[in-house]
C-alpha cells in the first residue's frame, strides 16, 4: 500500500458538497498548494472534528494527507483560524464574500501555487467582516484578482493609440473614455468610434480604479464611488470577467437581486 503523505496548509473554504451519509467533499484555497479538494470523513456526522472550519468562507488552518498529487486529499483536522462571525451575521456581506469565494473558484485550477491570491482573498474577507462591504471593496478585488492572474485591463492609456489617460481627456474634451471587453482595456473617442460593445467611462471613474489598485490595504476604506463611477466602474470589470468566462456569475446575479430588493 502507498504510504501516505501529510500536509498543513492555511485554506479557505470555496466550496463543500455532501458526499455519502457522512462525509463531505471540499474545495479549499489553500497558501501553499492553490487549490485543492479533499474528502472529510464522517463530518456530517460529528461536528467536534471539524467545528465551523468547512463551512464557506471559514479560514483554517488543516492537516491533510495525500497517495499521490491526483485525487482527492483526507482532510485529518482544521483548526479554525476566522470563521468571520461579521459577515455570517450580514446578509449582503455574505453575499459579497461569496462572490469573492465564487470569483477565486472560478479563476484558478487546482494544485497551482499563489501566495498573493490567498493573501488578497484572507485580506478582503477581513475588512468585509470588520464593517466595510461597499461597491469599492467589490470592485478593488476584481481588479487585484485580474492583476494576479495576468488578466489585468488595460485603464492608464489607449490600447490602440497608447495615448495616457491624462492626455486623452485633454484632446477629446467632454467625451468620455471607452472600454472594450474584448480588447481589455480603454480606448479613446477616435479610437473606438466604430466600436458598439465599448462601454463609456469618465476620467474620474478610470483615476479611482487606478489609485484603488494600487492603494495599501490598511487605506483603502479612505476611498469612494460616487454613483456614476459605482456604476461604470461596476459595469467595465463585471463586462471583463463575463467575457474572460465566457458566462455570468450566479453569485453576482444573487447578489444584485437582493439589493434590488431592498435587502
């Protein structure tokens, strides 16, 4: 028999599926191994084991021991790390961090390694739990995700003319920036006259983008959408994950029912 190989990793949970009468099936996001599915013996039926640590979102820190580097791990033990009682006791901050959850689950594959991804998912968690859950934080994730993926869009110049934003909102007086899922990144007026799919931008909705990406975590909160750059701001990244998906996200979708609601 092949011996088995024991792990630790610090992992959040983006998924769990009933398996069985008594196990579970879930997907971490773990910071030393990336993604990884693994199979907790008996944790529907006893919750000492495994106390909180499987639900979505819990952050803990699991021992876990793999045959080889396919199939599914055991998960040995959690100790729970943040359950983050904050969001859990929020409706739309749940929500919010499930589209987090949903958007890392869909942007990765398993077993490939990205220190920063975990960080920015642990970091993000966080200051939704302590109290800030606007359209900010949402889109300054989305973007730092797209970053660390290597899908970053292009928002400082024209992808076609390379003129920097500054400078277009010079020569093109009044006329609004305009971004193009396909081509990822923002166009001037004469660039993109011919372009119906473009999606209108000001300067100061592409400027905050710029400054948020950037920004250190522990300042962000320092920032603002007004509502016409919560809206084109929203409606250029979600465009851009949408296309590099090839589909919606249900998770958003939700999310936008209940705050339509008045939830």
């Amino acid at each position: 028999m092949t011996k088995r190989t024991i792990y630790k990793a610090s992992a959040i949970v983006l998924r769990s599926l009933d398996y069985g009468e008594s196990d579970r099936i879930i997907s971490f996001y773990t910071d030393e191994f990336g993604k990884l599915k693994g199979i907790a013996k008996g944790a529907r039926r006893s919750k000492k084991r495994f106390p909180n640590a499987l639900e979505l979102f819990s952050c803990s820190n699991i021992l876990f021991s793999k045959r080889s580097k396919e199939g599914l791990a055991l998960i040995e033990n959690c100790d729970v790390i943040n359950h983050y009682p904050g969001i859990r006791s929020d409706l739309e901050k749940t929500l919010i961090a499930s589209y987090f959850i949903d958007l890392t689950d869909q942007f990765t594959s398993e077993s490939k390694k990205n220190l920063k991804l975990f960080q920015l998912l642990q970091d993000f968690l966080g200051i939704i739990d302590t109290g800030n859950s606007s359209e900010m934080i949402a889109r300054l994730f989305e973007l730092r995700l797209l970053k660390l993926k290597g899908f970053e869009p292009v928002l400082d110049r024209c992808i076609t003319c390379k003129i920097p934003a500054d400078e277009i909102e010079g020569k093109y007086r009044n006329k609004p920036f305009l971004f193009n899922p396909t081509d990822g990144g923002v166009k001037c007026h004469k660039c993109s006259s011919n372009n119906r799919n473009s999606i209108p931008a000001s300067l100061g909705t592409i400027k905050i983008l710029l400054t948020g990406k950037e920004m250190e975590i522990s300042k962000i909160h320092r920032l603002s959408l007004s509502g016409q750059a919560a809206d084109e701001s929203k409606e250029i990244l979600v465009s851009f994950i949408q296309h590099l998906l090839g589909k919606e996200l249900r998770s958003l979708n939700v999310l936008n029912q209940i705050r339509k609601m008045g939830f």
